[in-house]
C-alpha cells in the first residue's frame, strides 16, 4: 500500500481520490509499479509515485489519466463490475479542486461552528425580543441606523450572523492573519442573505476598513443580480450610499469580464 486519503482534502478531491482507488482495486495488480507497467502499455507513461498522489488526493490527474484508468478497469474487472459510467468519472473528476487550500480546513471548520451558532441565536431569539442598541453593551459594534420598523425580529437574526462574521474576520486580521480573513469572507460569503451580507459590511465599515471594502468586491464577484441589489438597497437603509455604489461598481466590472479565476478554484471547496 502507498499510504491512505489525507483527511484535510478538500470534498471534490476526497470524491476523486475515492473513485481512483476503486478504479485502480479493479485492476488487480500487486503493486504501483505493476500499474504503471499496464498504464505505459496503453501510453501513458507515469512515475509510481505520480499514480500514488494521484489515488491519495495529493494531487489531481489530468482528464486522459480518469479516461484510461476507467477504461482499463473495465477490461479487466468487466462492465458489471465497474459500477461507475465514464459521465459520472468526469462529473467528478470536474468538480474536484484543481489545488488544495492549506488554510480552508479549519476556515471551514470555524464557518461551521459559526452556522450553528448562527441557528442555536435564531432559535432562541424566535421567542425573546431583540434588544434595543442601547442594552447590546459598549464592546458591540452598532450598525449605523436603526432598522425599519415591523423588522426588529428579522434584524436579530441577520445582525446575529453578520456580528459573528464581523468578530472572526476582524480577528483573523488583527492577529495578522489578513489571507486567512479574506479566504474565510469568501467562504462565508456564500451562505448569507442581502439582509446578512449588508449588516456585515456595515458592522465591517466601523471595524476594518479594509475588510469592508474586500467583502464588497467579493459579493459583487460572486453573487447573483438579484442579491446585489437587495445588498446594495440594504446598504443605503444603513446609510452607506458610497458602499452601495461600490457593490454595484463590482458586480458590474466583474459581468463585463466574465467567471473570477479565484473564485473559480474556491467555489467546489
């Protein structure tokens, strides 16, 4: 055996790794060096080592390398046998992560706990009033106006999350941690409402100018039109008529240049 799956791959990596090494089991051969013997009869010549990180997640094969090792599993185990479709291989093999985040595990981690911290507030908010600015004590972060009247539930609840996100962010970056602050706004990014995002970039405005700037350029980037504008129409409730501005810069910018990269290799993690 050549080691096992590292268990700090990302979910996409883990699925591919996962399928490599049922393919390469179909194969029926003693060793890595037998496999690579059988995978150069068919042209492609690759160190044992290289299939090694390959089966262990380490690093991604290329599209051909799937191909041939599906291809050769079949032949050797049968169509029965091999219960994965080359569609389904290359659905996988897509959707797995091109490199591997070093700093995602525990920022996915913390996002984690933060989520159900964000639940467990809700659900014991759905029965207790959101208390008045003036009883949140004088280390919390007010937003800059009040919320409408008829919101004071819903507020509790997007201002709960926005807090927690603020609090990490803010504190990853005051520790010196900037590149681990940004990668877990993107991360975290994803799963909040407009009503969630703008209480976060103006609790970020008081805190971390910085910060607040990144997370506008990051939800003009990644989120749909229609949430872009319910941000920027939240951000102007709180009085950030510029921020709003800047959302709608961003997301225009970024429609004009089609898919971020970045945010290309982060959306599968």
């Amino acid at each position: 055996m050549d080691g096992q799956m590292g268990a700090d791959l990302p979910p996409g990596r883990q699925a591919l790794a996962a399928v490599i090494m049922e393919l390469y089991r179909h194969l029926a051969v003693a060793t890595l060096e037998d496999a690579a013997e059988l995978l150069a009869s068919r042209g492609w010549r690759k160190d044992p080592s290289e299939i090694s990180r390959y089966r262990r997640g380490r690093r991604k094969p290329p599209v051909g390398f799937v191909r041939l090792l599906h291809c050769l599993a079949v032949e050797r185990a049968g169509r029965e046998a091999v219960e994965l479709t080359v569609d389904e291989l290359l659905e996988i093999h897509t959707a797995a992560e091109p490199t591997i985040c070093r700093t995602c595990t525990p920022i996915r981690q913390e996002n984690e706990r933060l989520r159900s911290e964000r639940s467990r507030l809700v659900a014991s908010q759905t029965n207790h009033p959101f208390p008045a600015d003036g009883d949140m004590g004088a280390s919390t972060p007010l937003l800059p106006v009040p919320f409408r009247a008829g919101d004071r539930q819903r507020s509790a609840r997007d201002v709960a999350a926005a807090r927690q996100l603020a609090a990490t962010a803010v504190g990853f970056h005051g520790s010196g941690q900037t590149s681990h602050a940004i990668s877990w706004l993107q991360d975290a990014s994803t799963a909040l409402t407009p009503l969630e995002s703008a209480a976060s970039i103006a609790l970020l405005r008081q805190e971390q100018t910085q910060l607040a700037d990144t997370v506008i350029s990051i939800h003009g980037r990644s989120r749909t039109e229609t949430d872009v504008i319910r941000i920027a129409l939240e951000l102007h409730e709180y009085g950030l008529p510029e921020d709003a501005s800047a959302l709608l810069r961003a997301a225009s910018i970024s429609r004009r240049r089609g898919p971020d990269p970045y945010l290309a290799r982060r959306g599968s993690s």
